[in-house]
C-alpha cells in the first residue's frame, strides 16, 4: 500500500478554497466556517491522528426544551450514520439559559488520506450536516431568525 500524505489544516483549507467557501481561523489557529444557518469548525487532535468537524446550529431553544432535543437526538442516532448530534447548554443574549445543538464527526487520519479520501471525508460531513440543520428548520421554523432583515 502506497503512503498517504498527511491531513493538515492546510489542505482542508485548500478543499474549503476548491469548494469557493470562505473561512478564517479562530485564536488557536482552528479553522471557521460561517454559513447563515449555522458554522463548522475543523481542527486536528491526538497529535494530528484525528481531523475534527464540529458545527452548530444557529437557532436557540428555551432550556426547558432540553428533554425534548435529547430526544430529538436520541431519534437521530437510531436512524442516521451521523453526525453525532449534541444538546448543549449556552447563554442567551441577555443571559438566559438557552439549549444550542452542535454536531460532531471524526476522522481518524494517522496514515494521511489521499485528496480524494479527504475530500470525501470534507463532502460528508457538509452534506450530512446541511440535510440535519435542514430537518431541524423545518421541525422548529419558529427559530430561524436569520434572513428576516
């Protein structure tokens, strides 16, 4: 088997880049991407084995709602691959107790990945995340603030 290159945020910036997607980088260098519906964020962990994508919806839901969002997830992982869907607690504009949900997937990335690999991996977690974020709209269209301006 031939050696993969590694993964490195350089080359995640350079699909993102192939993809016409504009990110910056947060203060410990991870990467940022903002959609109007939510954001990705993409780093490496465990000594660059591990290539991360984290994204979170934008909409905010009263803390009380917090069982049902579980349930919510719970639901989710029965049904789907992934991502990994997360409750999280956060705090509101004015300091009130909202529930948030972010998203996780994992790649385990110590033998490299060819850019075909990578951008497979890159292609999935978009897509997955986009058609959950899109469920949740639709489930919740009362929280989808943005765009009303």
């Amino acid at each position: 088997m031939s050696t993969q290159p590694a993964v490195t945020l350089e080359r995640v910036e350079s699909w993102l880049t192939g993809e016409d997607l504009v990110f910056e980088h947060d203060d410990e260098g991870d990467i940022m991407v903002g959609f109007e519906n939510c954001y990705f964020a993409f780093y490496m962990q465990a000594e660059g084995e591990l290539l991360l994508a984290r994204a979170y919806w934008r909409g905010r839901f009263p803390a009380e709602q917090m069982p049902e969002l579980h349930d919510l997830a719970d639901a989710h992982h029965q049904k789907a691959y992934g991502p990994r869907l997360s409750v999280l607690a956060s705090q509101g504009d004015e300091g009130q107790e909202t529930a948030i949900l972010g998203t996780q997937m994992v790649e385990y990335v110590a033998q490299g990945r060819s850019d075909e690999q990578l951008a497979a991996f890159m292609d999935l977690v978009m897509r997955m995340n986009m058609r959950l974020f899109a469920d949740i709209e639709e489930r919740y269209p009362a929280l989808v603030t943005w765009g009303d301006d």
